[in-house]
C-alpha cells in the first residue's frame, strides 16, 4: 500500500511539471484570448524564443557570451525551442 501511494505522489508531481511547461506556440494569444496567425503569430513565437534563449547563453564561468559564441548558441537553442 506505501509503494503504491509512494507511486502515486511522484505520478501527480510529474504531471503538474508536464502541465507548466508552455511552449511559445500556445502562448501566442492576442488580448481577447484568440489565437494569433499569421505574421503576428510568426513574429511573436520569433520574440518568445530568442527571450527564452538569451536569459540562457552564459559560458560555464557564469559571464555573458558574446559575439559568434552567443550568435551559434543563440541559433541551436532557438531550433530546440
């Protein structure tokens, strides 16, 4: 009865993450809660991405990347997002 209890909590933590985790896409609503299309929808899932990906581009000292090591990471992370 503990395992299965036990199971049962990790399950439901497990599920939550899954839920918080929004992607750009559905994010890209207008005010009144429509989705957006066409080159809005292109522009904002543009901004969301490279916002999400400049928050991440430090070097493994914790500085700022700059220049071509910021513009390479820069386009891998925001093809992965």
């Amino acid at each position: 009865m503990q395992k299965l209890l036990i199971t049962l909590v990790f399950a439901t933590l497990g599920l939550g993450v899954a839920v918080a985790q929004e992607t750009c896409q559905s994010k890209a609503v207008d005010k009144s809660g429509k989705a957006l299309t066409g080159a809005a929808k292109t522009s904002f899932v543009r901004k969301c991405k490279r916002d999400a990906c400049s928050s991440k581009a430090v070097d493994k000292h914790g500085k700022a990347l700059a220049g071509a090591a910021k513009k390479s990471f820069m386009q891998k992370c925001e093809k992965e997002a």
